[in-house]
C-alpha cells in the first residue's frame, strides 16, 4: 500500500489551510514556506481541490483561499479522493488482473484493506486533526509561535 506524494501534500495542504484560515484567504505561498511544498505543486493540487469543491479562490490583493465547507465536514478521505489519489493496496490497483490477467489468490484480501483504509480516513475530519495537540505543537513551531499553537483550537485537553 502506498500513499502518494499528491494525497499527502493534499492532506497537509488543507490542513495548513484550516489551521489558519479563520475566515480569511490564505495564499499558496504561505502555505508553500510553511509546508515546503513547492508552490507549482500546490497549484496544481488546489486547481483539483477548487473543482472538487473544497476549497474557494479569492482573486486580487489579499487573495488566496478559503475552505469551502466547515473542517468538521472534510473528510481526509474526500481530500485524497479529490487529487484523484488513491489509498490501493492491491498490486492491479483494484482491476483483478494480478496474476496473467486473472485474479491472485491474495486480491480480495488486499481490496478489503483498500477498503478499510479508505473507510478509517474517511472517518477522520480536518477539525479532529486541528484538535490534536500534536498537530497544534507543530502548526506553532511553523509559524514561530510554539506558545499559541496550543490556543489555536480549543480543546478538552486544553
């Protein structure tokens, strides 16, 4: 099983987005210093996430972009699914031709875990990540502000 570059970067992206959003336009370039994620990438991917519906633009100066729906409604699943990546753990990417054309012994097994795997992250929203202290410590350590990473997003644990 593996995870492409392109579902990753996606992820982070909109995580990257989320974290620091709060209503206003974020510009790709912030997002790309932030991540080091190169900005011609990022372009690409938030041209894929923007004609899934994911995310909004906002032209002109102070530009950049938005989340299209609230991070408890994006699922980490739906960001892999809208860059047209996905989370195969078969070695025919799920056609049943593994073995000369036929079916491996071991390919339903490694499509139910294709399918499980999808399902877990698809159980898990951008608002869940954004509560994670963790994911907070880090968000901080990027911008220089490990000591309001933790007020980023209010939780329990907090």
């Amino acid at each position: 099983m593996r995870l492409t570059t392109r579902g990753r970067y996606a992820v982070t992206a909109m995580l990257d987005l989320a974290l620091h959003g709060n209503g206003s336009p974020i510009s790709l370039a912030d997002i790309s210093t932030r991540q080091q994620i190169s900005l011609s990438y990022l372009e690409q991917l938030f041209a894929r996430l923007r004609r899934q519906g994911l995310v909004s633009s906002v032209r002109g100066p102070g530009g950049g972009y938005l989340l299209a729906h609230p991070p408890a409604q994006i699922s980490v699943a739906r960001v892999i699914d809208a860059v047209n990546e996905s989370v195969d753990a078969t070695r025919c990417q799920g056609a049943g031709d593994c073995q000369q054309g036929d079916t491996c012994l071991t390919h339903y097994l490694w499509s139910d875990l294709s399918d499980a795997i999808h399902d877990f992250l698809d159980a898990i929203t951008l608002d869940e990540l954004m509560a994670r202290r963790d994911v907070r410590a880090i968000a901080g350590r990027q911008t220089g502000h490990e000591e309001e990473a933790i007020r980023l997003v209010p939780t329990a644990e907090t």
